[in-house]
C-alpha cells in the first residue's frame, strides 16, 4: 500500500464521518433564520416559530410526513439543493403557514398525489430544475398556491386531470420542458389561472376545447414550439385572454376563427 492509497482510504473514512453527522440547526436572530444541516432522514425537534428555514449539506432522498412532524409557523421553508428524489402524499401537510417553498435544484422524479395537500397560505411552490419526466394527476391537489413553478424540467406529456383538485391557483409556468403531448383535459380545473407560460417545449398539437374552462387566463404563452395550425376554436373559452404569444413557431397560415 502506497501513500497514495492510504489517502484515499483516509479520505473515504473523513468523508464516511461527514455524512453520518447529526442533524443540527441554527438559528440566527437578524434573519429570523433557521439554517440545518446534515439532515436525511428527519429535521431535528425543536421549537420552530413563525421564522424561516432553509436546509444546508442535507440529503433527504424522500420526503415525507415523517421529514417534518412538528408543529410550526414557519414562513420560508427552503429545502433546494438537498437531493430530493421523490415526494410522498401529505409530505407536507405540517406546514400549514408556509408562505414560500423552495424545493428547486433537486433531483425530484415523483410528486404523489396530494403532496401539497394542507397547504392554505402558499405563495409560492418552485420546483424549477428538477427530472420530473411525468406529473401524477392530482399532485397539486387540495393546495392553495398562487403560483407553481414547474420549469426547467423533463417533462414530456400533460395528462389530463393534471391539475385537478388546485385551489386559487394565478401563475402556472411550465416552459423550458420538452411537453409534446398535452391531452384534452389537460388544463381542466384551472378555471382561476391568469398566466400559463408554455414556451420553450415541442408542442406541435393543440387539442380542440384545451382552453375552453379557463375563463380568467389573461396572457397565453406558446413561444417557441413546433406549432404549425389551429383548428377552428382551438382559443374558445378564452373570454379575458389579453395576450398571446406564438413567437418562433412553425405557422404555415393562420386562422383565427
Ligand atoms: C435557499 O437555500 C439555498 C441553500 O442555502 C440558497 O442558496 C438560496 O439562496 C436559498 N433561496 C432562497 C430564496 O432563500
Ligand atoms: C418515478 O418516476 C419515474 C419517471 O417518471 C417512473 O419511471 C417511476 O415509475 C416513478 N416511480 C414511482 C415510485 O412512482
Ligand atoms: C425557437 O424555438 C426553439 C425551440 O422550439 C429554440 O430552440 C430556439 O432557440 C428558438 N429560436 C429563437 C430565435 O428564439
């Protein structure tokens, strides 16, 4: 055994205690911040006020009821960048008050049906840069969020009924996904939405009745998809639409009505 291979082993044991480190978490007063660290399996108990939170050095693979049981009035809960794989039904149904949820730079795949589920005062839900390849019908459901930020993902197809259940929701951005297929039902039961960003996918198809429920969308974004016509009364429902945008598309004559 070489020098050479002795800190390599020296390195796996220092590297081996850095991830079995307890949990642990701070608070700084100013900020009326929690900062944790180390955090796997569960946060650690504690009194956590009507502060903020955000997660440091943490790998919670799966999160779940059982990451955070205690009662709380956080306002910020910031779990980015912790690699999350994978959010169960309920996960978060003791942070009634969470006004801000920052689940972005993570590695989630799955979001179980009613994972937001409890969640009353929500600004906003960012699950920006994640794998998410497919959206189980209800994931938002008994939420209410103004918005939900789904961009920079993978995803591929907008079943329908994929919103089903969300309450109050303004904002729905779904750009920068690879969305090929959106089903008829799609959007149905976002009959609150004002703004519904779908640029950037490869959307080359818009089912007939899509639009029809979304009586309060105000600005429609389709730019820079594969668009090449509409069928009669592909925007009818529509009523308050003020802005629509088809830049960089493949129109090959347009017809309104
Ligand atoms: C969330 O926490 C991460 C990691 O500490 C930090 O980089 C990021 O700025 C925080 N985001 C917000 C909006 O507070
Ligand atoms: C998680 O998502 C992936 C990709 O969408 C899928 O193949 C897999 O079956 C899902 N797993 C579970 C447990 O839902
Ligand atoms: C047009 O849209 C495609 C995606 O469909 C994108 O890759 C390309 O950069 C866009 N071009 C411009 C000029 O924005």
């Amino acid at each position: 055994m070489d020098f050479a291979d002795i800190a390599i082993i020296l390195a796996v044991i220092v590297t081996g205690g850095v991830c079995q480190r307890p949990p642990t978490c701070d608070f700084q007063n100013d900020q009326r911040l929690f900062t944790c660290r180390y955090v796997k399996e569960a946060f650690p108990k504690l009194f956590y006020g009507n502060y903020n939170l955000k997660c440091e050095l943490c790998n919670i693979r799966i999160f779940s009821p059982q990451t955070f049981p205690y009662e709380n009035n956080l306002i910020t809960f910031n779990v980015s960048d912790s690699g999350l794989q994978y959010i169960t039904s309920q996960a978060f149904s003791n942070l009634g008050n969470v006004q801000y949820l920052y689940l972005q730079n993570n590695r989630i795949m799955n979001i179980s049906r009613g994972a937001f589920s409890k969640l009353r005062q929500v600004y906003q839900i960012n699950l920006e840069n994640n794998l998410l390849v497919e959206l189980e019908p209800g994931f938002l459901s008994d939420v209410e969020s103004n918005s939900v930020s789904l961009a920079n993902n993978k995803i591929s197809e907008l079943p329908d009924n994929a919103f089903e259940g969300t309450l109050t929701l303004l904002v729905l951005h779904l750009q920068n996904n690879q969305i090929k297929t959106i089903h008829p039902n799609a959007f149905f039961g976002l009959d609150t939405l004002e703004y519904l960003e779908l640029q950037n996918n490869q959307i080359c198809y818009l089912p007939l009745g899509l639009f029809r429920e979304m009586k309060s969308l105000r600005v429609l974004n389709l730019a820079d998809n594969k668009l090449t016509d509409f069928s009669l009364g592909t925007f009818s429902g529509l009523s308050q639409l003020n802005g629509l945008v088809l830049a960089n598309n493949s129109l090959q004559f347009f017809r309104w009505q």
